[in-house]
C-alpha cells in the first residue's frame, strides 16, 4: 500500500485553550472551519485512495503491481 494513504489524519485544528476553542474572533471561527474542511478533504481522499487500492486500481502514478 503507498505510505502516503496510510498516514495518520490531521487531528482538527484548534487556536487554543478556552471557550470556542480559543476563537477570539468570528474570523478565528471561520479560518477553524476553513482549515478543518481542508483536512477532512484529505482525510476522505486517503479514504478513497486506501479503497481504489484495495479494489487493485493504481492511485496516483504507474506504479506496476
């Protein structure tokens, strides 16, 4: 399996201790949002890389098997 598709995921990201997360700001939530939507994006690509692979289909190069 290519290592890149079994690597951990971002754990969602955080500005700090507090309430909301330590958002101090709306903007703060919005770039939290923003930020963990991108991740969660990589995440269910890994997903569907781990699940082409597993079917035998080649993620992302010529790689022969």
């Amino acid at each position: 399996m290519p290592k890149v598709l079994v690597t951990p995921c971002d754990k969602p990201w955080r500005k700090g201790p507090g309430p909301a997360g330590g958002a101090e700001t709306v903007d703060d939530l919005y770039a939290r949002g923003d930020a963990n939507e991108q991740r969660l994006a990589a995440c269910g690509a890994k997903v569907d890389g781990v699940r082409a692979w597993d079917a035998g289909h080649v993620v992302g190069a010529s790689v022969k098997k």
